[in-house]
C-alpha cells in the first residue's frame, strides 16, 4: 500500500500539509482494508497493530534518508550530485523562500539522530 502512495517520495520537499494529506490517505486506505467504517470507533493505532503496519510518515522518511545516502555516496562529478547543489541564478519572488530539499533532509537528520 505505501509503496504506491510514497512512489518517488525519496525528492518530495515535504511540508506538514503534505504529512497530513499523507496520513489521512493512509486511514482511509487502512479502514477499507479492515473493512471498517469510521463510526466503529477503533482507534487508527489498534488497525494498524493488526496489519502490522508502520507509520506512513517513517516510511517517508526512511525512504528520504536512504535517497539522500545514495547521492551522498555519488562521485562529484556526477550530475545527480551535481543537482543536489545547484544554485539557481536570478531574482527571489517575495516572500519567506520554500524550504529545499536538503533542509527538509537536514531537519528529519535531527529528528531521527
């Protein structure tokens, strides 16, 4: 089930809107698996204990932290890695700048140590 959610996550530059798109995609995607309609009232975390599934967001960020050793790891030379340092030329719109990939890599660094 996650693999087709996540396909490709490994470059999302994942906001906290996304994380909890994400998370409700999931239950609703665990709720249809277990059959369970949510005036059941079962909590997501005993669903997930009986299929034995991880959290969508670990998953995530497993995947991000594996992409970003795979590059790391790349020659200099090589464009993949190349990319991961590229600086765009030209004027900043307004406003607070988008968070970057690497910081978004950096942040989940510090939260996993």
């Amino acid at each position: 089930m996650c693999i087709v959610v996540l396909h490709g996550s490994e470059t999302w530059p994942v906001t906290k809107e996304n994380e909890v798109a994400l998370h409700r995609a999931e239950m609703r995607m665990v709720r249809c698996m277990c059959g369970i309609k949510p005036q059941d009232r079962i909590p997501s975390k005993r669903l997930k204990e009986i299929l034995g599934l991880d959290d969508i967001i670990s998953i995530l960020q497993q995947n991000m932290l594996r992409w970003y050793g795979h590059v790391v790891r790349k020659e200099d030379n090589d464009w993949v890695k190349k990319c991961m340092e590229y600086e765009v030329v030209g004027a900043m719109s307004r406003g607070r700048p988008k968070k970057t990939w690497t910081e978004i890599v950096e942040k989940t660094v510090r939260h996993v140590n």
